[in-house]
C-alpha cells in the first residue's frame, strides 16, 4: 500500500485538489443562480500586477482601472480548455463591440501561465487561429516571469500546477473584474451552459456602475 502512495502521491495529490476546486465552482455556480445583485456582490480586491503585453511594453493592472475586466489565465499549448474558452471570449469581444463596450469601457486580459513557451510571436499566432481575432484595442495578452504569473494566479484564486511534461493542469476560470477593481464573479469556463450572452450581460450590468 505504502508504495503505491509513494509512486502514486502526485496524482492523488492533484485528484485532492480538483475535487476542492470543482466543489469551489459549484458554490460559485450556485451563487451564480441568485438575483443578479447578490450574484454580483463584490468579493475582495483584485491583485495587482505588472506585466509584458506583446509589444515588449509593461502593462500595470491600474492601467486598466475604470473598465470592467474578464481575466483568463491560460497557455497556448493547453491540449483542452485555453482554445474553446478563448473562442467564448471572442465571441463576448463581438457581442460587447455591438454594444460600444469593448475598448472603452471593457477589457479583456489573457495571462499566459507558460511564459517560456508562450513567447510574443507564439501568442500572436495562436490569436490568429480564430475567426474572430482578439482585437488589440481592448484585448491583452500579457506575460511575465512564471514564478510570479503562478503567485498572481494564486493571489486571483486560480490553481495551477505545473507537471512533468512540461504543460499545466490551472483552473479554468474567466474572472471578472469592477472599475474600481473588485473582483465581482468566477465564471466556470468549463460549464456547457455558459455562454456569451450571460458574461456580456454582467459587463454590462458593472459598466453601468458609478
């Protein structure tokens, strides 16, 4: 028995950690069914950061301060959820640009939690994969040192464990973020049901606050 822990105590380690997670974001999703002001209630004050957009230029979260942000760790070589999850958020790109939103009063960030791979002519070629491509103006993609993208992601509520293959196992959360840069919701990215209506709608619904 003792050896099977030994050669088997990452894996239980991991299955500990997504079962608490999923537990997590059921609470989340169950508060998700409540009216929308208790739904939106304000839980703490984001993280700070300072990050690298594509360009090579420092990107600070303050810098954003006065839109309403949808922030998704996530990496270009993620075998499963980064590419439909950013399809989901191309998809609020459009819908929030119909609505004159996007860019102005709204911001999309992408922070990749494999840096070392996700270099800036890697993250441009995997927006380019899209039919409806991240657009510039109110879409960043922002990189850093890992140690401390791991600490952010941590610091948002977000896990990510890095394995022996050199990919990652994070949870795949959309977060979104008030104004004044109170985190207001996690969305799980992961649940069949949500859809770009439900997050364009909160947006909306914060980008009216004072």
């Amino acid at each position: 028995m003792s050896t099977f822990f030994e050669k088997n105590w990452f894996k239980l380690a991991l299955g500990a950690i997504l079962i608490a997670m999923i537990a997590s974001f059921a609470y989340k999703l169950w508060v998700n069914s409540s009216e929308p002001d208790q739904r939106l209630t304000a839980m703490k004050q984001s993280p700070s950061f300072q990050l690298q957009d594509l360009d090579g230029k420092t990107v600070a979260s303050a810098d954003t301060d006065g839109k309403v942000r949808l922030v998704y760790f996530f990496y270009s070589f993620c075998p499963d959820v980064c590419m439909p999850t950013t399809f989901l958020l191309t998809q609020v790109q459009d819908e929030l640009k119909k609505k004159e939103l996007f860019g102005t009063k709204s911001e999309i960030i992408s922070i990749t939690v494999d840096p070392n791979r996700d270099t800036p002519a890697v993250l441009k070629e995997f927006g380019s994969k899209f039919e409806s491509k991240p657009d510039p103006s109110g879409w960043m993609f922002l990189r850093g040192e890992e140690a401390k993208i791991h600490k952010l992601a941590e610091d948002f509520g977000i896990m990510v464990i890095k394995e022996k293959d050199g990919n990652f196992s994070h949870s795949n959360a959309i977060l979104l973020v008030d104004k004044k840069g109170k985190l207001r919701n996690y969305y799980d990215a992961s649940n069949p049901e949500l859809d770009a209506d439900h997050i364009v709608k909160d947006v909306v619904t914060l980008s009216k606050e004072k």
